[in-house]
C-alpha cells in the first residue's frame, strides 16, 4: 500500500546503491523486507514502553536525523503511518474499532513527533 500511496517513496529504499525498476522488486527484496522488521521493532519498542516513551526519545531522535540524512521528508511518515494503519484494520477486521484506530495514531504520531526533532536539531556548533 505504501507504493501505491506515494510511488514517489520508491527511490528512497537503495540498498548497496541498487534502484529498485518496480515497487514490486523492493517489496520482495530482502533489504525491504529487514527494514519491515525494524521499523517494526521501533513500533514493538514504542508499544513496550506506552507508559514512559520518553525513554525512547534519544534513540527516535537519532533516528529520525538518520532519516533525514537520507532524504526523507517528515511528510512522508503520513504516508507510513496510513499503510500501517491500512494493514491493522485489513489484519484485525471488526476488532478494529475507531478507538482502537485512534489509540494506534496517537502511538504512531507520538513517535514520528520524537523522530521529527530529529530534523529539527542542529548539530553542535551551528
């Protein structure tokens, strides 16, 4: 859904330097695939740590200045965060209620907000 979303994303995911031709190619490569799995590991992390993301706050700042160093646009978590929201509600059908939906945007815009600082901090000596 991402792609289809935003195809505009696609030249963001280079692995070792190699442009993907279709969406499809990235979505079936490996690197794709271990970047799922990270991505999902920050959103188990925020999960984990619901009562106290603040703890997170160093390592999603960091991560979110990596982003950027990569070319990513804080407006693209928009288009991230409504594929994952896409995939809860078509995975947990009827059980995903409005609140349950609101309860998973507010997480997720709780973590892109601590990734955004990351843009925002300059580094030192500036």
């Amino acid at each position: 859904r991402l792609f289809d979303l935003d195809p505009d994303l696609l030249p963001l995911f280079q692995y070792n330097c190699k442009q993907f031709a279709s969406p499809q190619e990235c979505l079936s490569a490996p690197e794709f695939l271990d970047h799922i799995r990270k991505v999902m590991l920050v959103i188990d992390a925020a999960v984990s740590h619901l009562e106290n993301l603040s703890c997170l706050e160093e390592y999603l700042c960091n991560l979110g200045k990596k982003h950027q160093a990569l070319g990513v646009k804080v407006e693209s978590f928009s288009t991230v965060g409504e594929s994952l929201l896409y995939m809860l509600e078509k995975c947990l059908g009827a059980a995903f209620s409005p609140e349950v939906q609101e309860a998973w945007s507010k997480l997720y815009n709780a973590v892109v907000k601590a990734m955004q600082r990351g843009w925002e901090t300059l580094p030192e000596g500036d």
